[in-house]
C-alpha cells in the first residue's frame, strides 16, 4: 500500500472506529459491529454515486458512478479499479450475473435505456429501451430473469429480461408512480417494491401480475428495501421521518420502527448476524440487531461522511462496501468496513 493509502486509512481508523452506543445493554461492547479496513481511491469519479453489485468469482465490486456517465469495476484484492465503462447515461442500478450468463446489466437514468456488457470482456453486448428512468435491477436465477425499475408517474413499472437472450418480456407490472428499492422472493411469487412517491409498498405477484399496495401512515419517502425471506420480514428506510422499518409480509403489518440514519439510499440484511445496515448519506451507518422476527434494536451508529449513502454488502466475505464520493480535497472513494461479531 503506498504510503499516501496508509495515511488516510490510519486518518479512518482513528476517527472513524469509535462508536456511539444506543442500547444501554450493549453499553459495554469491546468492538463496533463494523470496522473500517481500507479505503479504495475511485479515480476521476466525480458527482454522484449509485448503487452496487457484486462478481463473488473474481471478487470484483461493480458501482454506478452516476455523476460520472460511467461504471467502476474494482477489484477487492487488489484494491484498486480495473476497469471503466464509459458513455453511459446516469447509471443508476448496475447488476452483475454470474454463471453461463456472464453479463453486467446497467439501468441508466438519464436515456431510460438498460444497457447489457459482455462480463469478461465489457463489451457492449445490447440495448434495451424502458422509456424513462430505469433505476434498481434483481434477478430471479431460477427463471433466468433480470427485473428492472422504470418509468415516470404512470408510465411506470417492473420490467423483465431474458438474461440469457437479452430480450425484453412482458412487465411483472404496471405501477402508479416511479418504483424505488424492490426485492424478489426467491421462494415465492412475490415482488415488494418501494413507491417513494406515493408513500406505499406494491406487493406484485409475479404469477398472476396482481398488485397489492401497504400505504406507510406517517412515514413518507421509502427508497431502500431489503428482505429477510426465511422470517418473513420485509426491512425498508424512510427519509421522512428517518426511519428503518420491519414489516411482517404474511399481513403487511409492521412490527418495529425505530430512528435511523437519515438520506439513506441502501440498506442490507446480514443474515448470519442477524444484523441490518442503513447506509445514511447525513453521515454515518445505523446498525440495527434483529432479536426475533419482530423485535429490534438500535446497536451502534458508526460515523461516516456527508452523502455516503449507496454501497453493497457482500455477505461471502463478510464486508460492507460504501460508496463515498469525492469531498474537499479529497477524491471519491470506496471505503471497505469488515463485519465483527
């Protein structure tokens, strides 16, 4: 590591390591639940970062650099970007699938266009037009379908690919206004979808393309979403208030809603820990402790900086990745923080 690395990883490590405590009977905790272990300069990134996605094989940590046009491909052995993918439009979701498909799919904002790459050679493999604002992609590996986010108002929905072939499918659904976060089940039909805009979750049924709505009353602007499918518990984010949210998904009750990091744009469930991070742009991470499906607590809020929100948790190797971008003095970054029992 050059000596200009190691300077600002010991800067992180000091200021970054202590935490603050919620619960009172965690008090005492000898280590943060996340600790801070490199941070990964991202070169001529500037403006905005979105969101991740991971290649687990050739551990690789795949971001959309929005304010950029491009998508950074790093590599998290070797701590440094390997790759650029230029002339895109506002990338928003990138998503990276692995196995004989072998693709990295990009959901560009600005044009409406999702636009697919060869996965070992980044080349532009096909160009698929959604109209407006494609936004957050997941994939179904049974079916061998990518599901992206699109659209404005009305003119919105989830739509499907064929990742093997790269044609575009029939949508799952139509939606009122512009889908934010949404998780798949992998085990059943459904599809969650954060409608920031109109302060709901739309619950589609990838069978029967029948959708559902939970209005969110008195909580507004939910755009993070994760899934805890094994408990039936659906995790979500609002900016107003800030909040993290535990929604029973037999019922669409919800069953906690404590304070939580505001300006966040990714949450992620760590299934061995039973843990839950908000990536908070105002400046640091909430961590939270499921004790049980339905209850939770506050367990730690590890400070950040201002506008890191986006990231990705790659659960394989126990490490969270933040997106941090660029500050006075300071270019963008991905800081790399180790999960600790």
């Amino acid at each position: 590591m050059k000596s200009a690395s190691r300077f600002r990883l010991a800067v992180l490590l000091a200021g970054l390591t202590p935490i603050v405590c919620i619960a009172q009977d965690n008090a005492a905790r000898e280590s943060a639940p996340l600790r801070i272990v490199q941070a990964i300069p991202l070169p001529n990134v500037v403006g905005r970062i979105d969101h991740f996605s991971v290649d687990p094989k050739r551990r690789l940590v795949i971001g959309s650099a929005l304010g950029n046009d491009s998508v950074e491909v790093v590599n998290t052995f070797a701590g440094k970007v390997v790759h650029t993918i230029k002339g895109l439009d506002e990338p928003q979701g990138v998503l990276y699938v692995g196995g004989d498909i072998n693709k990295i799919f990009v959901a560009n904002a600005g044009d409406g266009k999702v636009r697919v790459y060869d996965g070992k050679t980044f080349a532009l493999a096909a160009t698929l037009d959604f109209g407006a604002n494609t936004d957050n992609l997941r994939y179904d590996a049974g079916a061998k379908r990518v599901y992206v986010g699109y659209g404005e108002d009305t003119e919105s929905g989830i739509g499907v690919i064929d990742a093997a072939t790269d044609k575009r499918l029939d949508d799952a659904a139509k939606l009122d206004a512009h889908p934010e976060s949404f998780q798949l089940e992998q085990t059943g039909p459904n599809i969650y979808v954060n409608v920031a805009d109109k302060a709901k979750i739309s619950v589609i049924d990838r069978k029967t393309k029948k959708v559902s709505a939970w209005p969110l009353s008195n909580l507004k602007a939910n755009f993070p979403m994760a899934l805890d499918e094994a408990d039936h518990r659906l995790f979500i984010g609002t900016r107003k208030p800030a909040r993290f949210v535990a929604i029973d998904t037999t019922s669409g009750k919800i069953v906690a809603n404590l304070p939580s990091a505001g300006d966040m744009d990714d949450l992620y469930y760590d299934s061995g820990r039973k843990r839950i991070y908000v990536l908070g742009g105002e400046g640091f991470i909430s961590v939270f402790q499921q004790t049980d499906p339905d209850h939770y607590e506050s367990m730690a809020k590890i400070p950040t900086t201002t506008g890191a929100r986006t990231g990705v948790w790659y659960e394989k190797r126990d490490r969270l990745y933040l997106a941090v971008p660029g500050r006075a003095n300071q270019g963008a970054e991905l800081w790399v923080y180790e999960a600790q029992d």
